[in-house]
C-alpha cells in the first residue's frame, strides 16, 4: 500500500513558474514508476508527465513538452513536477499517480496506476 500527499500547488501568474510535490508513504519508493494528471474545471482528467523506477525515462504530454520536467529523489520518495510558462488553460487540480513496477515502465493512463494522491489546485492567472 502507498499513500501519496501532493504540496506545492498555488496561485501564479501567466507566464510563472511553480514546482509541486508528492512524497509517498513505504519503503518500496523505488519500485513504483510515477505520474502527473490534472483535471480542469468541468473537464476530464489528463495525462501530464510520467517517470520510470530510476528516473531515467520520461514521458511528457505533447502540450508541456520543454516547458515541464518530472524528476524524483528516491532517498526522499518524493517525485516533483516543475511547471514553467504556465498558462490560464494549465489550471487544475494535479494529482500525482504510482504504479508498482518491476522494470523501466512508464504508463500515459489512468487505469495503469494503481495508487492515486488527493490533488493540489494549481491556479494560472491571466
């Protein structure tokens, strides 16, 4: 079982930057490939960014290619999501995602994760 608590998120405006967290609960971190989602008012919840076990395979949805970056420091089980230019559209709640893994995986779907956290409100103003 993991537990997963996001932080980070906030209030920005058009064009800034903001780092979210997610730190999981568990001694087995470095066994689960990791994900972003978010999920806009009124509106379904979407792939972000995906991490493999080691952290050397990424995956990044085509909107926030070069602009986003997810990483993870498995001494501090903890997987970041840092945000640059962000736009008025980017608001939603961001959830992070575990996967138990036994090899470089990473998954773009939400029916690939197992282990979900409860979100943090990332808000872009214009």
């Amino acid at each position: 079982q993991v537990q997963l608590v996001e932080s980070g998120g906030g209030l920005v405006q058009t064009g800034g930057s903001l780092r979210v967290s997610c730190v999981a609960s568990g001694r087995t971190f470095s066994s689960y490939s990791l994900g972003w989602f978010r999920q806009a008012p009124g509106k379904e919840r979407e792939f972000v960014a995906a991490i493999s076990t080691s952290g050397r395979n990424t995956y990044y949805t085509d909107s926030v290619k070069g602009r986003f970056t997810i990483s993870r420091d498995n001494a501090k089980n903890t997987v970041y999501l840092q945000m640059n230019s962000l736009r008025p559209e980017e608001t939603a709640v961001y959830y992070c995602a575990a996967r138990f893994s036994t090899y470089e995986y990473i998954a773009s779907t939400m029916g690939m994760y197992d282990y979900w956290g409860q979100g943090t409100q990332v808000t872009v103003s214009s």
